[in-house]
C-alpha cells in the first residue's frame, strides 16, 4: 500500500515502491485503495511494471472498472506476467470481464466456496451463473459492512464459519456490542443463502 494520511503526488508514490522494489528480496504486490492511501495511477503501475521485475502485480481496490481496464492495456503488452486483481468484491464479474485475473476480498475469507464457484463460472463462460453468484457476494458485503466498523462485520462472518477471530483491540460500548450480536443474527442467515454450512469454532 502506498503512504497513507498526507496525499503524495505521483511522482512521489514512484519514489517510495522505487525504494522498496530497489531492495526487496521477495516479490511485490502493488495495493491500490485509494479512498484510505495515496493512489497509484496508471502510468506509475506502467513504471514499476517496466523497471522492476519484482513488481509482480496489483490489487486494486478502487472498484473502478475503469480504471482496471487502463492499467491492463498499459501494462501487460509490456508484462504479459504481472497478475491484475480486483480487491471490490461487488463487481468481481464485470472485473474478470474487463481482463483481471481475479480477487482478493474480504467475503473470499467467509464464503471461499462461492468466490471460487464464481471464478470457474466466468471462466467456463457462464456468465449468468457468475453474476448470481456475484449477488450473494454482494448482499453478503453489504450486511458485514453495515452497523459495524470494518473489519468487525466479518470478523463476525469469519467467526460463524468455525474460526476463532479473536477480540478487536479497537475499544467498543455496550451499544455496540448489542448491534453486533444483532448483526451476527443476520449475517448467520446470509451466509445460509449461500448454500453454505456453518462450521463449530476452530481454534
């Protein structure tokens, strides 16, 4: 992820994975989430690409089609290798439509089954398959999202499939606490619709 709280130009952004590209032993993933860090645009993703064999990919969190389909034709004629992944998981159809390779979203950790289903509809050319599977996605987003900090919504998902999450060490109130029991309630019958099964909690 580029830094984040002050807006860095793009030019900066190029200087800091620059640095990082320059001395990593292992392999680098770009994270593009915009509405939390500074952004990464296209022509810095073209740069890196081009200059750093250890830049192997990025996740892109901007949910902007878009955006996705600019960084694919600037970069793979030139990185036939470089892995484009959609980190929205509202739209990993329209996504995998436009060229990405695939995802990496928080609902993957819940409902594995359906992301992957999913990927093997789009990729066997079952596009109405894909996009029913694309809703349950969806709705289950939307609740884990709703009434809660993220990522508490699906720290709470993740908790109902059988993994012991653990406590958040971000302080809560009583009323807070009620809404997320409420909202576990809900999320229960979410993933239910799924078509998926509710495991005992593993440790």
């Amino acid at each position: 992820m580029s830094p984040f709280y002050y807006r860095l130009s793009p030019e900066s952004v190029y200087a800091y994975f620059r640095e990082i590209a320059r001395s990593t032993p292992i392999d680098i993933t770009l994270y593009n989430i915009p509405m939390l860090a500074s952004p990464i645009d296209v022509a810095t993703v073209r740069r890196l690409a081009e200059e750093f064999p250890r830049v192997i990919g990025i996740k892109d969190s901007s949910g902007d089609i878009s955006q996705m389909m600019r960084l694919i034709a600037a970069v793979r004629p030139i990185r036939p290798d470089f892995s484009f992944l959609t980190g929205w998981d509202a739209c990993l159809v329209p996504m995998m439509l436009a060229g990405c390779d695939g995802g990496v979203h928080a609902t993957a950790g819940v409902v594995p089954e359906v992301t992957r289903t999913i990927y093997d509809h789009v990729k066997a050319g079952r596009i109405d398959a894909a996009f029913a599977g694309q809703q349950q996605l969806a709705e289950l987003l939307e609740t884990a999202f709703r009434g809660a900090d993220f990522p508490e919504g699906f720290r709470i998902a993740t908790g109902l499939r059988g993994f012991r999450m653990g406590e958040s060490r971000q302080p809560a109130t009583e009323a807070q606490r009620a809404e997320r029991n409420a909202l576990a309630t809900t999320i229960r019958s979410v993933i239910e619709r799924c078509g998926v099964s509710l495991g005992s909690e593993k440790r």
